[in-house]
C-alpha cells in the first residue's frame, strides 16, 4: 500500500504517455531510457517520474505494469482503476471532500496547504490529484496546427468525387482548387511605362460553381492569365 503521507506529483504528459506505452506494448519495461526515448525527459527527470509511477502502482521494482495498470491502460475499467489507486494512495480525509470525478481544485489545494506545503507545492499536488481521480482516459490534447495551417472547415480542401472507374477527373481537380482560393504572384510593368519592370504582387481568389463544366473553368483561366499575366505589346 503506499504512503498516504507522501504525496505524489506526475505530469499529465507522464501519466497519458505511459498509459499510450501500454497500450501498445501490455509487456513493455518502463525504465528511464524508453521514457527518455518515448517522452522526451531527462534520464534524472524520467528516474523521479518512475519512482512516482510505482508509488501509485502503476509499475513494480522491475518496471513491469501492475495488475492495476493492465486495467488502467483499458477504457472499459479505467474508472475502477483510478478509484482503487486514489483510496490506496491518498488519505480518507482528501477523497471524501474532493471525491474523484467531482473534485473542486480550490478545495484540493486548501487541503494541500493545510497539509504544510507551499502554495507553488499545494498546486502542483493538487494538480496530479486531480488528473489521477479523473474517473474517465481524457489524453493530452492534439498539437496545434503548424503556422500557415487551419483545421476550420472552411479552409479545408473538400473531398474529391471519383468518377465511375474510381478516378478524380481533371475538371473536378480544377474545380476544388479555385474553390479554395487561387494565389499568383506575378510581374507586370505599370501602364505608360516599359523597359524596367518593378515587383507587384496580386492575390486572387476565384469561386466557381460545382455545375461548372471544364471548359467553363478552363476558358476562365484562359481569361486570368490573359488580362492579368501577359504583358501588352507596345
């Protein structure tokens, strides 16, 4: 049983990282080199992480996932397992003020304080508390988009439709990209003047109706590079 006077502090990237692990690999050893290799910690880091995991019994001596952590790493009886490791690992008196799944995090750190930790200590250890008494798997969030990326619908390139040998055809090709929006930069002299040319910059942006036929969309860039690319003769 462990220490319910120790307290224990996992980051969530830890906890959800070696649930991930296990899931993959039920067998797998979790020492400081696969958490060094998998997680991205320090070898002095992934030591105290391990030794956090086998207070709350997630891993043995040898590394190896508990009993508890085989149903731990299992959706269907994620919530009993948490439930067995909060009553085993934390005092009486914190988990009936804050029980898992309807813990209040002010709470939870009061107690901490009244406990004799730091106001700094008390939140990061009401944090872990927090995060282990989540009674249902909640993983780390998605990373953000890369810049110059959207996941808004609106700017995302529509499904191609097939045609009946299971091919996109090139009129569909050439209708989802001027939905989306069509970019040039180009180089034109300005009006009156030639011979030296200076840099100018034009964005444009076209929509076409789905019912547009090919040569409907290919007339309209013909028209495009005409009236916008070619330079008039003089």
């Amino acid at each position: 049983m462990a220490d319910k006077n120790r307290y224990p502090q996992i980051p969530s990237t830890v906890w959800w990282g070696v649930r991930s692990i296990l899931n993959r690999t039920p067998n797998a050893t979790i020492d400081e080199r696969l958490l060094g290799v998998q997680l991205g910690v320090q070898e002095v880091a992934a030591k105290a992480y391990i030794n956090e995991l086998r207070h709350v019994g997630i891993v043995t001596e040898e590394g190896k996932a508990t009993p508890l952590a085989q149903r731990w790493r299992l959706d269907d009886s994620y919530g009993d397992a948490v439930s067995e490791l909060i009553q085993a690992t934390y005092p009486e008196g914190l988990v009936h003020i804050a029980p898992p799944g309807e813990a209040e995090r002010q709470k939870v750190v009061s107690w901490f304080q009244r406990a004799g930790l730091g106001q700094g200590a008390a939140g990061n250890k009401a944090a872990t508390y927090l995060l282990l008494s989540t009674p249902t798997p909640n993983e780390a969030p998605r990373p953000a988009a890369k810049a110059g990326q959207s996941d808004s619908p609106a700017r995302a390139r529509p499904p191609r439709r097939q045609t009946s040998g299971g091919r996109t055809s090139d009129a569909e090709e050439t209708r989802t990209t001027s939905e989306v929006g069509v970019r040039r930069e180009m180089k034109t002299p300005p009006p009156g003047r030639s011979g030296d040319t200076f840099p100018l910059n034009i964005n444009v942006q076209i929509h076409i109706s789905a019912d547009a036929g090919s040569e409907q969309i290919e007339s309209i860039f013909q028209a495009m590079r005409r009236y916008l690319y070619d330079v008039p003769a003089t």
